[in-house]
C-alpha cells in the first residue's frame, strides 16, 4: 500500500493527477483494470465531510481546482471520485446511526467505494419513469429491479440506489437506500463496451429482494437526488475545465516547438486565432463553474449549475477537436491525451444529465413569471 497523499486537497489532487494518473491510465486502459489501490490513497474519498468524521469539509468554491486537476488526468477516473464522494457525503449527512456506524469510516478513507444509481434501461433523462421499488415489512426494507448504467458496477461496495415505493406511476413516493453490494440479491451485469475509459466498469445491477436500508424516506427521495445531482454536475462541469486546461497546454506545447514552413506551428496566425478562442471558452467555463459554486444549495443554484454543465462539457469537447488538429497526424496518437479526451468530452456531454437537459432547466428558468 502506497502512503495515503497529504497536503491540501488541491495539492493531493495536483499529485494524484501527474504522478500517478498520467503515467499509468494506458496501463490501466490496456488491462481494463480499476485503479482501486491508487483511489484509496489519493486522499480524496472524503471530500465534503466534516472533519470530525475524518473528511476535508471542503466548501463547493474549494473543490472548484480539486475537480479541475482531477479532469487533467482522466475525466472518467475523475466522475468516477465526483460520484463516490456524492454517496459518501449523503450517508455521513443525513444517514442515521446504523448506516453511519456501518459506512463512513471505510468509505471516508476509501477503503471502500460507493455509487449512485438512479438510471433504468427505459429510464434515463426521464427520472420520474423508474420502476425498480422498494418494499417496507416492518422496519425492514427490500429493494427490487434493474439499474443501468451502474459506474464501479462489481468495484462499489455502498450502492445508493433511488426507488419508488408505491405502485402508482410519479416519483412522489420516491426514497433513497443504501445497499450492501455483499449479498445474494444483487448481481452485476457484463461490463459495457464503451468508446473510452475501458478501465471504468459500468455494468447493469439486478436486485432481487435485497436488503436495503432507508436514507432518504418515500417523498424526498427525488428531491434529494436532484440535490445530489445538482452537486455532480458541479464536479463535471469543473472536471470539463480540466480537461480542457491541460489538452491547451498540450497543443500549445506542441506547436511552439513543432516548425512547419520556417516558424512554429503556433506562429502561424491561423493556428494562433484557433487556440485563442479555445483560451477564451476556457475563461469563460471556469467563469461559468466559479458562479456555480458560488450559488450551489442557494436560489439560482440549479440554473447556474446548468449553465456550468451545458456549456463546459460542450466547449471541451469543441477544444479537443481543435487543439487535436493543431497536431496534425499525431493528434490522433495515444502518445498525447487528446484522441482520448474527444470520446471523454463527450462522455462528460451526457453523464449526470445530458446537454438537452440543461437546456430544458434554463428554458424553464427563462419562461418563469417574474417574482413581485
Ligand atoms: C459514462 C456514463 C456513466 C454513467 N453512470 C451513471 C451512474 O453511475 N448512475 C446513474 O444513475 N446513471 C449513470 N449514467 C446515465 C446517465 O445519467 C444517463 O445516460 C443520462 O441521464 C441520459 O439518459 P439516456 O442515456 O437514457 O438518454 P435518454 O433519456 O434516452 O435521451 C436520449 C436523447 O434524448 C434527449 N432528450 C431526453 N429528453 C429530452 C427532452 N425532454 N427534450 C429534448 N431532448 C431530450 C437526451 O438529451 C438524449 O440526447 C451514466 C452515463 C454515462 C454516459
């Protein structure tokens, strides 16, 4: 076991990222293998959880840089931590004595991994279709259906999952449990076949009478999802900026040192003009991101955070496309992170609510009655 990183959490990030991520994600890719060793000790499993239950208790405008340097590295690896800390923030906030007792300590330190699981094979963008559902005898609840999409499906231990809890169709009877994946009623699936990130097991999960234990009770359920997922597309939007960062800083290297016709690439102003506005997308999304962490949990949270999530993950993926061309044939090489971070800004396009979704909650935001 490496030495658990220390430091500020910008600093274990910045570490994570160049030293361990960026060396190893072709090997990790090439043997399709979690780096669940490296997660643990990255110092980074306990984000937003009070100190006093051994967390860093960072603030949204903190981690704003700690999911930057992560999207440097690998945008999934990084969604994949953003998603973690989600459930490990839930369950040290709002869960009661026995979950607490049970999972905070090994999910803070990473010993363990968690998820959060909300989509369905028929239910995706619409949330409000789920069927898989939770049943109550007694105290005791059992949770039954299928999940898709399930990220760290066969690696997460501490699977959050949203159930409804009623036959009728609508979420108002929504609740969110918490499930030990060591048990006989839950099954993962085969992992999907995805155009990146091979490293990253997303696999369906079967439940069939598991035993589960109640976070959020039936009528806040979806709205402490849509809480949570208003923080994830947080992360993404500050990872989309990373992303963006560092394949800049990848195309401006190469080009400065690249010479075609007597004078660097990026002497010519063609290519200049190109990497100025992938600068200034840049500016303008961590500007975006910045706000959203200003606002997240207060009003104008939801649209600022959409705004964060339409437009980063959007112009990334504009940004990998253009700084890819300012290398010509070697763009398209695994010897530079760019080919990879086209399918991983696309991936960031969808993952945690996809574009059109953002647009749909700034369009209602723009067609509210004006308050008196
Ligand atoms: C890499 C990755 C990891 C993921 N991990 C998880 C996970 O761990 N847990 C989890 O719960 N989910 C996870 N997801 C699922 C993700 O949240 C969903 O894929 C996403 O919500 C979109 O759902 P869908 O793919 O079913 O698209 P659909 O809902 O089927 O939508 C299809 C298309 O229609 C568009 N659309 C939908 N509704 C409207 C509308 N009203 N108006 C206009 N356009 C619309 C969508 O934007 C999309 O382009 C993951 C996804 C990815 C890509």
């Amino acid at each position: 076991m490496m030495q658990p990183m220390s430091g500020s959490a910008v600093e274990r990030a910045r570490t994570f990222t160049r030293e361990i991520v960026q060396p190893s994600i072709d090997a990790w890719e090439a043997s399709a293998t979690y780096p669940r060793d490296a997660v643990r000790d990255s110092g980074l499993t306990g984000l937003f959880v009070a100190p006093a239950d051994g967390g860093l208790g960072l603030s949204f405008p903190q981690a704003v840089d700690v999911f930057e340097e992560l999207g440097r590295g690998d945008a999934a690896l990084a969604f994949s931590i953003s998603m973690h800390n989600a459930v490990t923030t839930a369950i040290a906030g709002v869960g009661g004595d026995a979950l607490r007792e049970r999972w905070v300590e090994p999910l803070v330190s990473g010993k363990e991994l968690g998820g959060f699981y909300l989509t369905e094979p028929h239910a995706g963008s619409d949330a409000t279709a789920i069927t898989t559902r939770g049943t109550r005898s007694g105290d005791a609840w059992t949770v039954s259906g299928t999940k898709a999409w399930v990220t760290l499906g066969g690696v997460a231990s501490a699977l959050l999952v949203v159930a409804k809890t009623e036959e009728e169709p609508g979420h108002r009877d929504v609740a969110l449990f918490v499930i030990d994946a060591d048990q006989p009623g839950v099954r993962f699936g085969e992992p999907y076949r995805k155009a990146a990130a091979d490293f990253l097991p997303i696999t369906n999960l079967e439940l069939e009478n598991a035993t589960a234990h109640l976070l959020v009770p039936p009528g806040q359920g979806m709205g402490a999802a849509l809480g949570a997922i208003d923080v994830a597309r947080f992360d993404i939007a500050a990872i989309s900026n990373g992303l963006h960062a560092e394949a800049l800083d990848v195309a401006v290297r190469y080009t400065s040192e690249r010479t075609v016709f007597g004078k660097p690439v990026i002497a010519h102003q063609g290519i200049a003009w190109a990497l100025a506005d992938v600068a200034t997308d840049l500016e303008a999304a961590r500007g975006l991101t910045r706000k959203a962490a200003e606002l997240l949990g207060k009003d104008g949270g939801p649209v600022a955070v959409a705004h964060a999530k339409r437009f980063g993950p959007d112009a990334a993926l504009r940004a990998t496309i253009q700084c890819s061309e300012t290398l010509g044939a070697y763009g398209w090489l695994h010897d530079y992170p760019l080919a990879r971070f086209m399918a991983l800004a696309k991936m960031l396009q969808v993952v945690d609510g996809s574009a059109e979704i953002q647009r749909i909650v700034i369009a209602r935001d723009l067609m509210r009655p004006p308050s008196a």
